[in-house]
C-alpha cells in the first residue's frame, strides 16, 4: 500500500511541467536524491503550513512523497551500491603486494553491491537500508564496516540503473551515480551511431516521454545531471534511427531490452 502511494507521488510530481512546478512550489527538496533528513523535515512542515490556507494539487503529492520517503527511505530491492574501502593501516610490505595474495577486507568491499530483501546489503555484516536516505547511505555503511574492520575509510554512493537504447555503440543498462550529467550515458553506451537521429532523443518512463526534442537537447548541452531532470532508476535514454525502421515497436524493442547486459558503469570514482 505505501509502495503504490509512493510510485503514484513519484509520478504526480513527475508529470507536472517543469514550469507548473516552478511557479508552484519553487522548492525541490522533496525530489532532491541527495536530500537529508534534516531537509525533508523542514520541508514538509513548511507544508504543511502552506496546507492551513491552501490546497493546490502539486501540495498533496509533495508532501505525501516526504512523508514516504521520510518513512520508507529512498533504497529498493536491486538497486544498486557503489562502495569503496580504504585500508587505514600503513603502506604493506612487499611480501603483501605479491602477485595472487588474497585480497584484504577493504579491497573485498570496493565493489558494487546489489540491494536485497529488506532492503539490505549483504557485506560480512548485514547493512539495514530500511527507512535509510541516499544521504545516510554512507554513515550507516561505515558504522557497520567499522564493527569487524578498524577505523575503517569508507565512501559509498547508491547508483541509478538507467538505459541506453537505440543507435549506440553498446545499448545496456548503466548503473550510475545522480550527479553525472547526462552527456556520460552517450560515452558509457559508447556514443551515438552514424544512424543516429539526435534530434529525436527522447527520455522515456515507463512508455511516457519526460524529455524530448530541442528542450531535451538544450538541457543535455547545459550539463545538465541526472537528478537535474529528475531521472529515476529504470528510466530510458533512447536515440531513434534515422533509417525509418521499425527498431521500436513492442516486439522489436522487447528482444533488443532482452539481449541487452546489465552493465554497472561508474562515471566518476570514489576518492
């Protein structure tokens, strides 16, 4: 039931016009990937407020999706958690950097890890997302890390799983970060093909159009990022052929999703 009010809030908010939303709100902490808990409080009282002596529609679905997130937290099961794990300890000797020794703790966890029932990660410890922001993410991680290992450096970053279809070198899926700008999916799927109709690239959610066209182009050379233009995971980036063929009619499109590899792909490395 909470599941369903959230994806039904998600997608109120995300079918407003950019401008509706503007002139409405003018706040988009409730979007935020990257907003903390601290944010979304102020937020939804600062809405609740507004709900005293007005009710616009955009209201109601803003503060029912602070209220989810604040409850439920941001994570999912397969979503996606980039962690990297420093040693502390001080450079090893040389017997240690030889060739085929088994990897320490840190270098086991310098991975991408895949959210389970839960939700959870499974580490050497089990790490609860349950009700975690993507602001919590990596403080929670570290406290858990730091039970088994000792003062551990520990950076984590969730990853949105989006795709790259259509006239590109390496159609896929892409696991990255919110803040890579849009132009990085092109380098991930290997650029656009020379039957590539640019000026028809169009970003899809679940077979609705959120961007197209000269804005969508526009916002792509301004540097624009991901979270930027309110990507969510499973979203489609898709680059039409201009050979007029029929690439994305259901059948079609639905052999090319299913000969596609879920690619993980990190457009920028944790320090």
């Amino acid at each position: 039931m909470h599941r369903t009010l959230l994806i039904a809030s998600l997608t109120a908010l995300a079918l407003v016009p950019a401008s509706g939303r503007a002139q409405g709100s003018g706040d988009e902490t409730a979007r935020r990937l990257q907003a903390t808990r601290a944010e979304l409080e102020a937020r939804r009282d600062a809405l609740r407020e507004m709900a005293r002596t007005s009710r616009p529609d955009w209201l109601a679905a803003e503060t029912t999706l602070i209220v989810l997130r604040l409850d439920q937290g941001d994570f999912r099961v397969g979503d996606r958690v980039l962690l990297n794990v420093q040693d502390p300890a001080p450079l090893r000797g040389p017997a240690d950097r030889l060739v085929g020794t088994v990897k320490s703790e840190e270098e086991q966890l310098s991975d991408t890890f895949t959210v389970g029932t839960g939700p959870e990660l499974l580490l050497p410890v089990v790490v609860s997302l349950k009700g975690a922001l993507r602001s919590e993410l990596q403080p929670i991680v570290a406290r858990e890390i730091a039970r088994f290992i000792r003062d551990p450096v520990v950076h984590a970053r969730a990853l949105l799983s989006v795709g790259v279809t259509g006239e590109v070198a390496r159609p896929g899926y892409y696991a990255v970060p919110g803040d890579a700008v849009v132009a990085m999916l092109f380098t991930a799927a290997g650029g656009p093909t020379k039957d590539a109709e640019m000026k028809k690239l169009k970003l899809e959610r679940a077979g609705k159009t959120l961007w197209e066209g000269d804005e969508f182009r526009r916002a792509i050379a301004e540097g624009r990022t991901l979270e930027d233009l309110r990507v969510q995971a499973g979203d489609q980036l898709i680059v039409p052929s201009n050979k007029h063929s029929d690439l994305f009619s259901p059948i079609r499109f639905i052999a090319v999703l299913l000969s596609i590899p879920v690619t993980i792909y990190t457009l920028t490395h944790l320090k």
